[in-house]
C-alpha cells in the first residue's frame, strides 16, 4: 500500500512565543513537526507495518523543513519529499498548500493519506479535507482508531468527546486525532539511517505550477497574542455572601451562568 | 583545532534530550519514591537504542566513538542519576570488556543481546576485602577440565539485580598476587550465581548495588575474558575507560544543576527583588559556570584523545577526578541558592546534591585518582632525561 503523510513544521508552543511586526518571530522559536502530524506519521507506519509497503512523507514548506521530514524518516518513514515554495511564494494559505498538493499527487498511486487534525500554529483544520475534495477521494477527520481490512476501512472518530464509528474504503484520506496513538521517539539508529533516505526536493516549476495558479485566496490582517491573564481574585467574608458574590460575578462578569 | 561536533552526533544528542526531558525527567521522582525504574521508561529506552551506545555496529549497536559517547552521556546526566547509572554502567564498565577484549564468538554470544538491552551487563571487581585494593580480592577461580570453578562473593555491584551478563574478576593463581587474576564472563543463570541482598544507599535510587555469591560456581573455559592471568590490568583497562564517560555524565548532572538555578535566582524574591540581583548569588553562579566550562573542555579533550588512540591514562584520571569534585561542589552551591527548598525533597536540588557524592568514591576514589596522576607525573620524568628518579 502506497501510505503518505502531509505534514508541517511549526513553531513550539510550548516554548516562548513572541509576535513582532505582525509575524511570529521566528528566531529563538523551537521548531517541531506538527503534533498532529506526528500521529499521522506514527500510524502510516503502524500500517505499514501491518500491510507492507511504503511511506512517503511530505511537505510544502521551505529549506528548513528538511529537519522535520529527516524526523519523520528517523522514525520510521521510508521517504521524503520538500515541496519547496521559498524561492517562489511570499505567503500563502490553505487554498496555495492545497493546490500545489493537489499537483503533487496528481500523478501518484494513493492507497491511504493521513494528516494532522489540525496544525497547531493556525489550526484551520481545512488542508486534509480540501485535498481528498480535490482528489475526489473520502475523508474522515479527527480519527482516534484505524483498522484496513483490504479495500474496506474501520474507523473511529472523535467527536467532542463522543466516538463515532464510520466504515469507509480506499483510497482514502484522514486526519488523525489526540488518542490515536503515543508517537514513538526517534531511536538513535534510526536517525542516523534518516540521514541516507532518500529525500527528493520540488519546486512549483516541477509541479508545472506557476505562482499565480496558486495564489492566496485570503490575507492575514493581524496577529496578536492572547492577552496576559490578569491576578486571579480572592473573595472574601462570611461563605454565604462569597456565594452569592460568586454566582453574580459567574453571570455578569465571566458571563458563563 | 575544532571544538564542534559532527552533524550525526548533535542529532543523536537532540534526540537523546528530548526523550530525556519529555519522559525520564517527567518520572524522576516516581523513580526516587519506588527505587526502581519504571518498565515504561526501560522498554522506552531499548527501543531507543540507547543500551547499544557503545557495542559495534556489527554487533548492532551505535558503535560511537568516545566523544559521540561522551554527547550522549552528558544529555543522560541533565536527569536522574539512577537512570544515567544503569545505562552508564551498561554501556560503560559492563560491556566495555567484551568490547575490547572478547573473541569474536564472545562477541557475537554476548553483543547483539546487549545492544538492545536484552542483556544488561554489569562489573563485579569489588570485595568486602578488595576496594581500592582490588588486587586483594578473595574469588578464587580454579580449573576442573574445561570448566572453571569460582568461590566467593563480591558487593556494591551495579546493575547486578536486573543484570544478565557480569564480566567477574577472580583469583586464578593465588601465588602471582595481582598477576593472578582473570576476568570471567559469567552468565546470571550459571549454577551456583546468586544475588544477594542489594544494598541501601544514600542516594543513586533506581540502581541497585547488589552482593553476589559465588558457591561453586561453573564457568566453561571459553568466557574466559582476555588472557589468563590479565584480569587486573583488564579491569583497570575498563575503568580507565570509562572516566571520560563518567566525567561527562557528571557535566550534564551540573549543567541541569545550573539550569535549576536559572530558574530559580530570577522567579524567588527576597527583600524586594529577585535574588539574581544579590551580588553574592550572581558570583555563585559565575563560578558554578566557570567550573562547567572548564570540565566541558577538560571531558571532550579526553575523548577526542582516547578517539585519536592516544595514551590518556594521566587525563582520563584528572578528568574523572575534576568532574566529580566540580559535581559535589556545584551540587552543595545549587542547595545554598535555593535556600530551604534545595534541601526538600519536593524538589530535585537535594537529590543531586546525594547522589553527586558517589561520584568521588565508585570507579576509583578521589585519593586513587590523585595516586593515578601522581604515578603518570613519576613516569614522564623517568621518561625524560632526568636522571636519578627511580
Ligand atoms: C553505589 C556504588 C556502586 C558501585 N558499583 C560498583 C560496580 O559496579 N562494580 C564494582 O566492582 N564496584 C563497585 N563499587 C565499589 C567501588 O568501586 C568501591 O567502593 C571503591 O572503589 C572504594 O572501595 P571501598 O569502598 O572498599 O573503599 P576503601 O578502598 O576501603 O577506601 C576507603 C578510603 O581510603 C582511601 N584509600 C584507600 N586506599 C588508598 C591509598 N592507597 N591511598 C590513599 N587513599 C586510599 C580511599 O580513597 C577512601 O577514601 C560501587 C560502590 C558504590 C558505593
Ligand atoms: C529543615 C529546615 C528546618 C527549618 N526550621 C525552621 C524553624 O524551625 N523555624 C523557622 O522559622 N524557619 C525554619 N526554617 C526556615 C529556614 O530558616 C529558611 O529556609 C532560611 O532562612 C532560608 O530562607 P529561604 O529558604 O526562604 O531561602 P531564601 O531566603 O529565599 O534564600 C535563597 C538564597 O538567597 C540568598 N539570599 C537571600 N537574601 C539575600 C541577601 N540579602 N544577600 C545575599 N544573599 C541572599 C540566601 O542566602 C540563599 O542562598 C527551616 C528550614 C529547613 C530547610
């Protein structure tokens, strides 16, 4: 079975994160691949694992996504692609990732693609199900269990909280979920194997796309920061009024009663 | 000259951190309350491949060399020193031997199981009679046919719970004191090996020091490790080799030190400001970070030393000796700077601050050290043209 992964490299949340100028400050950012995407490449390899084959990873993203593809191969993966926009694009959306993915597996044999969820830096969700539209192939979001049984496909999915069980076929598309599987670590000799896996690099040109096909369809107008919680506060006197205080402060204040 | 470290092993090192940080440090103090490390983080750590750190590749390890060792070991001491400890005595003192010394089907029995830590090896010189003075030891090999028969006991070995493989020390020749010693491979299911009682330590929680008995003991001739009558100069052979490891072991062990300190000066305030702004403190940590630098250059000269196949008994033997010694003394200034707190146990200073005093003591004391040093001194002026040093 022909498995793929699209992944991303983003920034750490978990690490410090500073907005400058209406970007992310992307110097002193911690880069990893997308947590998401992580369980997508966990699972493709659990699969091949199970049903043979072979698994491809790939990004649209720039020079530096190497890092995170060479990751995505010290775990497991077998190949790489860098579909690299840096000479070519200033900024796109998900309309630009789809399209040039779309190129990209235009000519490919898909037995099963897996993404992320969603990517944690704009969480839009919207790669994953607009390229199994354009591929015109099924898609089932936010899966925490897969089972392939042949063609036929067994598949839990998560839906706030509730599992929802659907039955779909292949070729398909999904987007993995939290609870799907505990991604692996990379072990010490598959990342030095990562390094002599192949680890093919495109661009727009090799995809015969040109800039304008692929063009954004929405601009980002701002970026900002949440902004810093504020002391927490202390109520104070006999229980029954700081009852009655916190109830009204619920309903007025936090506006959550 | 080039300080910088190839790109293979800042990757391996990069990946060492995170599962050190994201999974071992998270179970550090599950580790201090049960004293044993958790099956989740042992498996995790052989499907990491971390116990082949040393063995060859042929033999499906890493087969790294002392400095790629020396990176990983010091990403293994920014966390609990019990774990650092099994995997250090694993890749270090408890395979080492076998390593450098076996025969090539020894190799191949003993190797590949030990790679993915099947087999977790362990170092058993030691005896109530026989510490620093390891020539003094009591096991007594003696030859019946092709077997050997070994009597006696041993103690504070490490890894000897869970361990599978111990490469032994004995008497062969009681008449040739310390030329009639050999090491043994011994395998934890010959007749007549058992575990004795596994000690209670001051710290170093998670690895098990054990006594070993040895009731007539059968070890067939082939584990014979290295030539008959080798065994001490064997054994100083392994430890010599492991100083540099431990000295980088001891480095990260500091740098998280300092790291915890960071932390600390700047969020912990006292007479309206941070302590960070007291000059006391600030010094402290200078010289906390003075010692590091200089262990840093110190570890790495020593492996890239050994890896260039130099003679380093001299260096290896400071560098143990300095990177235990710095250990302690940044240990006893991180508890001074968190003030109250570094001596609870809610918190991670205490625990390094116990189990950093190991250090000057296991793998060759600090006097041994300074005895090693002083003797390499005699030699290079004996060496020399000076005459008249006997
Ligand atoms: C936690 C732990 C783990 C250990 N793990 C292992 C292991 O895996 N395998 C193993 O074989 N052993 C192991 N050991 C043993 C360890 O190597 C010895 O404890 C160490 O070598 C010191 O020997 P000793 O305890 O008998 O002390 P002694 O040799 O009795 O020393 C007592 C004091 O006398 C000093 N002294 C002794 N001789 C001299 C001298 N000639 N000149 C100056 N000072 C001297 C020492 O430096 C020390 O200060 C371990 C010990 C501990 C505590
Ligand atoms: C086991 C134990 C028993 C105790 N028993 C008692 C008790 O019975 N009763 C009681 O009242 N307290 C008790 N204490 C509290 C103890 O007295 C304090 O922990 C101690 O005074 C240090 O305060 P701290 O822990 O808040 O550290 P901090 O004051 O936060 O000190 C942190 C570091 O900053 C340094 N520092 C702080 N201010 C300055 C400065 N101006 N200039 C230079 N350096 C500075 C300190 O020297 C220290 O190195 C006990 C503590 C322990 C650990």
């Amino acid at each position: 079975m022909n498995i793929f992964v699209i992944m991303k490299r983003t920034f750490d949340t978990e690490e410090k994160i500073a907005v400058n100028d209406e970007q992310i400050e992307e110097e002193g950012a911690e880069f990893i691949i997308n947590p998401y995407d992580e369980y997508a490449v966990e699972e493709a390899i659990n699969l091949r694992e199970e049903h043979g084959g072979e698994v491809t990873v790939v990004t649209v993203g720039e020079e530096e996504s190497e890092k995170q593809l060479r990751n995505a191969l010290a775990m497991g993966a077998d190949k790489a692609v860098l579909i690299n926009t840096e000479d070519d694009l200033e900024d796109g959306d998900q309309f630009t990732t789809v399209k040039i993915l779309e190129a990209f597996f235009e000519e490919k044999e898909v037995g099963i693609i897996l993404a992320g969820n969603v990517a944690i830096d704009e969480a839009s969700g919207q790669v994953g199900p607009r390229l199994a539209e354009r591929l015109d192939i099924p898609y089932v979001t936010t899966i925490t269990s897969i089972n392939v049984d042949g063609k036929t496909v067994q598949i839990e999915r998560d839906v706030e909280g509730d599992v929802e069980k659907v039955e779909t076929y292949l070729p398909l598309l999904v987007t993995c979920q939290q609870g799907l599987n505990e991604p692996r670590y990379p072990s010490l000799p598959g990342i030095m194997k990562a390094k002599k896996k192949p680890l093919e690099e495109l661009e727009l040109d090799d995809l015969d796309l040109e800039e304008d096909d692929v063009e954004a369809k929405t601009k980002t107008v701002d970026i900002f920061l949440p902004p810093e919680k504020e002391a927490g506060k202390v109520l104070e006197g006999e229980v029954d009024d700081q009852v009655t205080e916190l109830v009204a402060l619920l309903r007025n204040e936090a506006k959550v009663l | 000259m080039d300080f910088s470290f190839s790109e293979d092993i800042e990757l391996l090192r990069e990946g060492v951190r995170k599962f050190v940080q994201e999974e071992v440090e998270q179970a550090a103090m599950e580790i201090e309350e049960k004293n044993e490390i958790p099956e989740r983080i042992f498996e995790m750590t052989k499907d990491m491949g971390l116990f082949g750190l040393s063995i060859p590749e042929e033999y499906g390890g890493l087969g790294l060399d002392m400095v790629g060792k020396c990176a990983i070991y010091e990403e293994l001491g920014k966390t609990h020193n019990g774990f650092t400890t099994l995997v250090g005595a694993h890749t270090g003192i408890g395979s080492v031997g076998i390593v450098e010394l076996g025969t090539e089907a020894q190799k191949q029995k003993y190797l590949p199981k030990m790679a993915t830590g099947e087999w977790i090896g362990a170092f058993a010189l030691t005896e109530p009679s026989a510490g620093s003075n390891a020539a003094n030891m009591k096991t007594r090999a003696e030859k019946k046919g092709d077997k050997y028969i070994i009597n006696g006991s041993k103690h504070y070995i490490t890894n000897g719970l869970d361990g599978h493989v111990f490469t032994v020390m004995a008497v062969t020749d009681p008449e040739k004191g310390a030329k009639g010693i050999t090491s043994f491979i011994v395998e934890k299911d010959f007749p007549g090996f058992e575990v004795g009682a596994v000690e209670e330590k001051m710290g170093l929680r998670g690895s098990h020091s054990v006594e070993l008995f040895f009731d007539d003991m059968e070890v067939p001739e082939e584990n014979v490790l290295g030539e008959e009558g080798q065994g001490y100069v064997n054994a100083l052979k392994i430890l010599a080799n492991g100083r540099a490891g431990l000295a980088a072991r001891n480095l990260g062990s500091c740098e998280k030190l300092l790291e915890h300190c960071m932390d600390y000066v700047f969020e912990r305030e006292q007479f309206g400001k941070p302590i960070f702004e007291q000059q006391v403190i600030q010094h402290k940590l200078a010289d906390i970070t003075m010692e590091i630098e200089a262990l840093r250059a110190l570890t790495y000269r020593v492996a890239w030393m050994t890896d260039q196949k130099q003679r380093v008994v001299k260096e290896a033997a400071v560098a143990k000796l300095f990177g235990s010694e710095v250990y302690n003394r940044v240990a006893d200034a991180a508890v001074q700077i968190h003030g109250g707190i570094g001596y609870m146990k809610e918190y991670p200073i205490e625990r390094y601050y116990r189990d950093a005093r190991i250090t000057t003591i296991y793998e060759g004391t600090s006097e041994i050290q300074r005895n090693i040093i002083a003797s390499q001194l005699k030699r290079e002026v004996k060496k020399s043209t000076k005459a008249g040093v006997k």
